[in-house]
C-alpha cells in the first residue's frame, strides 16, 4: 500500500520540504509513482528519514549520513567504519568547542569593558572600535 509524503513527512517529525530535499540529494526514493503524480512511500522509509533527523541532530552532514546509512549491522568491519566516522565527527566537535572557547574571551571582554564605563550611548562604538582594529586579543 504505502503512505504519502504527508504521513512520512508527520511520522518523522519534519516538513514535507525536507523530504523532498532528501529525494533530490538521493538519500530516499519513492516506492512508486502514481499517475497523477503523488509519490508513494513505504513504511520503511519513515525509519530512513528519522534515522536521517537524528544524525543531523548530532550534527552528521547528509554526505556522512548517506555514509552511515551504506553500513549494515551484518559485519564487524562495517562497525569499524562507523566507529571511524564517528571519531572523526567527535574530533571536529572538540576542535569546534576549542574555536568557540577561543572566541568567547574577546567577547566576554568587550561586553565587561563596555559595562565598566557605565556610559551606554558609547558601549556599542566601543564594541566597534575594538572590532575595528588590526588586532583582537583573544588571550
């Protein structure tokens, strides 16, 4: 039987759009067709777009997804791979947090020196002032 972009769009908690998306960049097909257009879908494919939401969410691109989706639970040498690509996910999530860290002392400067001159009328040219600059202290 199947089920409409609708129904898998709703059962998998995303837009009807995303779906679409996902069609066009190869990571799910359509069961069929039908004559006036309407694409079919079979249940699986609910499993298949959630599975897709979730790796998103731990911020997996859809190239590493559709990666992850190629592996199956028959072989150890599959779970290698998945444990492969998840370290290297987890090492740009650490090298990510550390430009983050990096990024906030400057800003938590400017926002304390803006504070400490009690003047609000000249916080934000201050903040621009500091943006401005040749150099931003990020020690």
């Amino acid at each position: 039987m199947g089920v409409f972009i609708s129904e898998v769009a709703r059962r998998a908690g995303v837009s009807v759009d995303t779906i679409r998306f996902y069609e066009r960049r190869g990571l799910i097909n359509p069961s069929s067709v039908r004559r006036s257009g309407y694409r079919v879908y079979d249940e699986q494919l609910v499993d298949d777009v959630l599975f897709i939401r979730k790796g998103r969410e731990l911020g997996f691109t859809l190239k590493e997804i559709e990666q992850l989706m190629l592996q199956g639970p028959e072989t150890h040498a599959n779970c290698q791979n998945v444990q492969q690509l998840t370290r290297q996910k987890l090492d740009e999530l650490d090298a990510k947090m550390t430009e983050l860290k990096a990024i906030e002392q400057p800003l938590t400067r400017f926002i304390k020196s803006c504070d400490s001159r009690r003047t609000n009328d000249k916080c934000p040219c201050l903040i621009v002032e500091k943006l401005s600059g040749d150099h931003i202290d990020t020690g």
